[in-house]
C-alpha cells in the first residue's frame, strides 16, 4: 500500500482461520474512504479489499472485493439502539452514534 492509500484507510481487517484439512489461512483487508460526500462514504464504508492467503506463504494469494448490501446496511442500522430511554431520546442516541460513526470512518472528527 502506497502513502497516499495509507492516508485515506479507514478500517483494517485480519482474520485467520483453518481450512478442512486444518492448514491455516490469513484474510485481511481495509477500507478506503475515496471522497467526502456522504453516498461515497457509505459506498467505501461498505466495500471491504481483501487478500487470502496462506499462512505459509504457500500457494497462491487471492484477492478478493466484498460488499456489504443495501439490505444488510439497514439491518445494521436497525440493530442499534438505546435502552431505558423515551423513545425520542433513543432515536436521538442511535442518530448521534450513527453520525459519529460515519464522521470518524471518514476521518472527519
């Protein structure tokens, strides 16, 4: 990753997991935040570059983009929420996270 694309990486990703044979695998990957307005933060907040490979270094390394759908977005979205809350001020919380959220992955504090 070059400095420019280091400068604009949001989020970064490593999993590590077995195969069914047991060898161990490494996924990761980052999110790059491409522009300021709001549909092309959402649009980078839910596009995940990845690499798989082996941990051995053995084979071939795959690369791969993943996206999180419409759909799935909301579903994420409708899973936050307050408790013990009037139901106006949990709307307020979920509205202020959700802000929070997209400003900070945007690198907009």
């Amino acid at each position: 990753m070059n400095e420019a694309e280091q400068d604009r990486e949001s989020m970064s990703y490593e999993l590590r997991f077995s195969d069914d044979g047991g060898e161990p695998w490494r996924l990761t990957g980052t999110k790059m935040i491409t522009g300021k307005a709001p549909w092309t933060v959402l649009r980078d907040l839910i596009t995940l570059h990845t690499t798989v490979q082996s941990e051995e270094g053995s084979g071939e390394q795959v690369s791969a983009v993943l996206r999180i759908s419409a759909q799935d977005v909301a579903r994420q979205l409708a899973a936050v929420r307050g408790t013990g809350f009037p139901r106006a001020r949990r709307l307020g919380t979920t509205a202020r996270f959700v802000g929070f959220f997209t400003s900070s992955a945007a690198g907009r504090p």
